[in-house]
C-alpha cells in the first residue's frame, strides 16, 4: 500500500540515500506504451513515443494533469490528454530516445524506429499561447478544449488560420424565451488557448550563420541517458547502443543552441506576438569528451577528458540514469559488459563539469 521515493542527498562530499514512504494512488488509464520518455513541465507530465501493445513506434504527444482536491491526489481533476501538435513536420515515430524539459519546451534526441533505425535528430516541441477571436453568449465561454479541437482540426495545412478570425463560436447558441426571443445577445472577445508545435534543430549549419561552426554530432542511438542543466542552457548524452557497430558508447557530449535561436527563444516568451513560424529553423553546435585511451574513429573529434593517473572510468552502459546537480553530473546503473558477461551495474559516479573528470 505504499512505495519508496529513494534519492540522493549530498552535502560538500558527504553524501546520503534518503528514502520517504508515501502511500500508492491509482490514476485515471493511461496510454499503454513502453521505451517512451516522460517529463514534467512545471504543472503536468509530457508524455512522447514508446511503442504500443501490438509493436508499434509511436510518435504521439500525452499530457497528464495531476488533479488534487484538499490536498489529496487521485481525486476527480487527473486525466489524459492526446495533443493535436500544430506542425506541419513532425519527429519520426521513435521508441529508447530522451527526451528533457528546457526552458524553451521539451528537447528530444535519438531514440530507435526498428531493427535496424537509430536516430541522432533532435526537436524541440514548443508550447505557445495563442488567442482566437470567439463568439459567446452573455457569460458563457467555449472551454479551452473546443478552442484547441477547432484550432487543430481546421488549421492543419496553416496553423496560423484562427489566430486573427472571428469564426470560432461557441459549443451551445444562445438561450431562447418561450417567445423565441434571444435573452443573451452574442458577444466577440478574445480567447486565450495552448498549441504545440514541432521544431527540428538544423546541425547541417550549427551555428546558424556563425562562419567556421563545427558540424560534429553525436552517432544515431538508442538507450542512452541525457540530462539539461538549467544554469547552461546545456543538454548532455551519454552511453546507449551505437548504430554502426552494435557496441555501447561513452562518450559524453554536450549540445547548445546557437545565440542568435536563444535569443529568438527569450524574446517568444516575452510575447504571444512572435513571428517565428511552426517551421523554422534552430541550430546549434555539439562537443565531445572521451578517455585517450578509448577514442576511435568516431570519436576523433572530441576532446580528452582530463587524466588523473590511474582513476578509473565508468564502463559503456546503456540503460542508465543522468542527473545533473550544481557543478557536476551524476550516473547511475544501467547495463554493459563486465568482462565478456552481460551485467547490471549499481555503481554510482559524479562527473565535475568543471575539471571535466569522473
């Protein structure tokens, strides 16, 4: 009837596992899927791809909203959502990828497709608040799900359609007398409502129009980790499976949007009024660390992560936990090789941002 919450808890170099008891709630259903990724964005859960009872990859979008009535959970207010995203280009249905909240919306790289598709694209799903003019009856207003509805089901080939119209009206007319006369006259004014919206990151020009902007990226993968640090505006990977050889990388690589999208992206937050269409461009640039003694060809192009003599390295995984703290990076778990066997590891390690060692 309850369940553990374990995290950790550390101070200067002490450090702690605490472990709080909270009692089980059952939730409305939910999508049946699994390999899907799963965020938070400040007040609901986000939901992305997977792969469904029958096999299939998904691509589709969930929102769970968490209702609490007097403080207690589980109560009538929690539901699901499917988004109609607003794009007219959307990811690949995808399944293993990752997926972090970011100041910007939800960032989504790599994942795998099938048998032999991996991926090394990235997107960054938006949320945007847009307003429609609407019709209403004296005091009555069409909830924010009919505005969204029409939004998506009529603007599907120009997003932007109901943005300046007046067409959108409300789900029940006006209330008539025995007389048949009208006895709320109708009204028009503005409605506030949320859209989604796909947008890939361009890294055939990674710094925008910045001259001389490396084009390195990280190899197509699935079951990695990755992790946003706020303070940087950084997304890092690590470890999963590789396409071309099957083997289990770690190498640790750091994504950053170019000034001039970050830019962009403050500027959107600022005002519902941006100009940036549905979709246009984002770009950035990756870099790389990896051991010395551990480069390949792939990997040719990072840089070496600091020496400390004989202090051992994590080993490859997949299937691991990344959390970021102030200054450094923590993993935890996952699964490689321990010698020529298979192995589930329980190793913990801090890697520090700053002297970039492990």
């Amino acid at each position: 009837e309850f369940y553990l919450t374990a995290f950790l808890s550390c101070r200067q170099r002490n450090c702690q596992v605490m472990l709080v008891a909270e009692p089980w709630h059952w939730e409305t259903s939910g999508p049946a899927v699994r390999g899907h990724s799963a965020v938070w964005d400040g007040e609901r859960a986000v939901v992305f791809g997977g792969i469904d009872p029958d096999g299939q990859f998904l691509a589709n979008v969930w929102l769970y909203l968490h209702g609490k009535v007097n403080g207690t959970a589980g109560l009538p207010g929690s539901k699901w959502e499917l988004v109609h995203v607003s794009s007219s280009i959307q990811p690949l249905a995808r399944a293993q990828h990752t997926a972090v909240w970011t100041d910007a919306g939800m960032l989504v790289f790599g994942g795998t497709c099938g048998a032999y598709c991996s991926l090394s694209d990235l997107w960054l799903l938006e949320r945007e608040q847009a307003t429609a003019q609407v019709t209403t009856c004296g005091d009555e207003h069409p909830p924010s799900e009919h505005l969204q509805d029409k939004f998506s089901n009529d603007s599907s080939s120009n997003p932007s359609l109901f943005l300046n119209e007046t067409n959108i009206s409300a789900t029940t007319p006006c209330e008539l007398n025995a007389t048949g006369t009208i006895v709320h006259s109708p009204s028009r004014s503005s409605a506030g409502f949320e859209r989604w919206v796909w947008r890939e990151v361009d890294l055939s020009n990674p710094g925008g129009n910045a001259a001389g902007a490396s084009r390195l990226a990280p190899t197509p993968r699935y079951g990695h980790a990755a992790a946003w640090v706020a303070s940087e505006r950084a997304l890092f990977v690590l470890g999963g499976v590789l396409r071309q050889t099957r083997e289990l990388g770690m190498a640790l690589w750091e994504f950053r949007l170019a000034d001039e999208d970050v830019a962009a992206g403050a500027s959107a937050d600022a005002s519902s009024d941006s100009d940036r269409g549905p979709t246009s461009s984002l770009h950035g640039s990756w870099r790389c660390w990896t051991a010395a003694a551990s480069r390949s060809a792939s990997h040719s192009a990072c840089e070496s992560l600091a020496a400390d003599g004989d202090s051992p390295l994590p080993q490859a995984r997949r299937g691991h936990m990344l959390l970021p703290t102030r200054e450094a990076l923590l993993l935890y778990g996952g699964r490689g090789l321990s010698g020529s066997r298979s192995s589930t590891f329980d190793d913990l390690w801090l890697f520090n941002r700053s002297s970039l060692r492990w």
